[in-house]
C-alpha cells in the first residue's frame, strides 16, 4: 500500500518507482517468472500507465507544498503572501532628473523623449522651461520597464525627439526604480522578513518597509539607542538607513511611515515629507556605498569560443557582481553587504562555451589584485563595470 502521507510530509512516487511497484504486482498476481521487461505487451502497458501516474504524482505534490512560502511557486505564492498583505512586486520604469542647456525661454514639452547611445529611452513628465542661464531640468521615466533601463550618470545624452534651442540633455545622476517583476525567490523572502518585521516602528519592522517600496533590493540599518553618538557619528535616539535601489521619495515616505514619532533620521539623502497636518518633516537616509570592484582574467579559450565571448563574459561577472553592462545599464547584483567570493565568479565565465581555463584576480585597488575573497561592510555593496574589466586571451 503506497502512503502519500506521513509524520515526514508527502512522499512522491516517481516514475521509476511506480514501474517498480507495478512490476512487483503484476509478479504476486501472475507468478514469478512473469516477463515485464519493457519489450513485452506487459511491460509496455505498465510503462505506459506509470508515466500517467507520476504526472499525477507531481500534481499533487504541488498541491500539498502550495500551502508552504518555502515551497509554493507562482500564483500559489502571490496567494499566500497576500493571506500577510504582501503582494508581489511589478516591474517598474526607472526615474531619471535630466538637465537642459539651451536658449533662455525655450519650452520642452512634457512627453518629449531622450535616450542613450545604447537606444534606452525616456521621457519627460513635465514641462521644462530654459531658465535665463541657460539651463533647466526635469524628471523623466523610461518608456519600458524592467532594471536594464536603470542607467549610469551621463549616459542619456539623446534628443529623440530634437527641440528647436536645446542645445544639450544630459543625466547628472544615474537613474534609479527600473525593476524586474519580483522572482519566486525574491518575493519568498521578503515575506519571511515582512512576517518576522511585521511590528511598524521595530527594527525588522522599518527593514521590512523599505524592502516593500518599488525597486529596493535590499536595506539595512544603524539604530542608534543610546544618549551618545555612536562610532559612526550617527546622533543619539536616531535610524540611519542605508538602502540599495528605488526612489529618493518612495524610500523617504517609507521611513516616515515606519519610524517611531520622536526618532531622528540620519543621512545625506534629504526629503520633505508633509503630513497629514500640513507639517514638513526632513527625512534623511543614505543609498549603499558603492565598492569598485577590479577584475582581471587570464583566459584559454578552444575553437568554439564565440566571437563576443570576452563581452557575454564581462557581462555575466557585472550580472553576477552587480555594476553597469556593456549597453550602460545598471544591474544590482550582489546583496548589500554581500562579500565578493571568488570561487563563484568562476561559474559565470563557464557559462560561456569554449573556456578552457582561467585564472581570476581581484581587488578593491587597480594596482593590487590577488585571488582572494573581497569583504563588504554591512552599509556597502560591490559594483563592477564592464568596461574596466580586463580579459587577457593566452
């Protein structure tokens, strides 16, 4: 008798399994020296109903771990993150200031797009008037979502649509919210984290409401609970948050919501948030330090090495690492605080076919690389660039 469940949980039979089972069946009702191999009539006719039967199997092996955050995928999840008011997170656009040069009292119209040389687009939100300098800015958002349209600082430097009297467009900042649709993983474990913050105003809680705002990846804090000013200078009775990803005012509104009334916030981000009585508050927090992570590989390579091959794998590391690709855009990658190990690096340059070995050296200093482990404080996060990637062919 097959038991589908018991003190362990649910216990799946797999193809093999089922031809196993019914091979031992077809032998007590038949005799022993019954023939099941896989050429007889018998044989094929069991095949045939234990490959039915595993489906079914797995069927209700997801039916029994939907219950489960640690084991449900999909829609199944969605549900049960919503059973704690957790919803999963769309893709987002990415939101950009651009800054203008160009003939006093020229007018660019809301609507009018830019982009970079690699073809990410924007476009303006508002209207922007030339002041008398010469100059103006606006916020503008990307035409499509997802955290490829994240750019780096001076990157959209594009009139697709030319104005008459602007003379230049450029990014003084990078632009920041572009975000994938939430992953299975990704979501799983920010409802773990929002379930163990689930109290507003404690540690987890406040941690737990900047991972909830639109294109955070990840957030940390300094509590600050004593009379004195701690090592790191924050003031006393004072959060300092340090925040990777999103808005300046989505993460702002986000601590103002979440910190206890009377409780300083520390940062050089500053935002005035109004509340409900008309009252400003500064809300200041920081966004991760980024670590500049230098990378140099020795690498052999065989007859089926594609021709962009160095590219596929400097874009990989940047995947893998987080930093700017090839076409200019931002990806996370690595956690904040995550250390830069060396041996995992290794699995995104064999993704690219024909490597037949490599040797990788890093460091935090151009002029000091070794093979070792680079460590990453709490409030820090490594990034790489594409272009700073060295990959030597021998």
């Amino acid at each position: 008798m097959l038991i589908l469940l018991d003190e362990t949980g649910f216990q799946r039979q797999t193809y093999s399994e089922l031809v196993d089972s019914m091979e031992d069946r077809a032998r007590e009702q038949f005799g022993e020296d019954v023939n099941t191999s896989s050429k007889t009539p018998l044989g094929i006719i069991i095949r045939i109903f234990a490959w039915f039967l595993a489906g079914l199997w797995d069927i209700a092996e997801r039916v029994y771990n939907s219950g489960f955050v640690s084991k449900s995928e999909g829609v199944q999840l969605d549900r049960l993150g919503s059973n704690s008011g957790i919803t999963r997170e769309p893709a987002a656009e990415s939101v950009v200031t651009l800054s203008f040069t160009g003939e006093p009292g020229i007018v660019i119209e809301e609507q009018t797009q830019f982009t970079t040389e690699s073809g990410i687009y924007f476009e303006l939100i508002e209207d922007v008037v030339i002041e008398a300098n010469g100059t103006g800015s606006g916020t503008a958002v990307s035409l499509s979502k997802g955290v490829i349209n994240n750019v780096a600082a001076n990157t959209i430097t594009v009139q697709a649509e030319p104005s008459e009297g602007v003379y230049s467009v450029t990014n003084p900042e990078p632009s920041a919210g572009g975000a994938d649709e939430e992953t299975d993983s990704e979501f799983r474990a920010r409802i773990k984290k929002s379930v163990e913050g689930s109290s507003a105003s404690t540690n987890g809680g406040i941690i737990s409401a900047l991972l909830n705002v639109s294109g955070v990846r990840s957030a940390n804090i300094v509590a600050n609970n004593t009379m004195q000013t701690d090592a790191d200078g924050n003031p006393p009775k004072s959060i300092h948050a340090y925040v990777l990803g999103g808005t300046k005012d989505d993460v702002a509104q986000a601590l103002f919501d979440s910190v206890a009334a009377g409780i300083e916030t520390v940062g050089e981000q500053v935002v005035t948030i109004t509340d409900a009585s008309g009252l400003d508050h500064a809300v200041k927090f920081d966004f991760a330090r980024e670590v500049k992570i230098y990378l140099q590989l020795d690498l052999k390579t065989n007859a089926s090495f594609p021709i962009d091959g160095v590219s596929q794998i400097k874009n990989n590391l940047v995947y893998k690492i987080g930093g700017i690709d090839a076409n200019g855009s931002y990806y996370t990658g690595s956690q904040m605080g995550d250390d830069v190990i060396l041996s995992q690096l290794f699995n995104a340059v064999y993704q690219v076919d024909g490597v037949s070995d490599v040797t990788i050296k890093m460091g935090k200093d151009v002029t000091s690389l070794s093979q070792s482990n680079i460590e990453i404080e709490p409030k820090e996060v490594a990034q790489v660039h594409f272009d700073e990637i060295v990959v030597n062919l021998i």
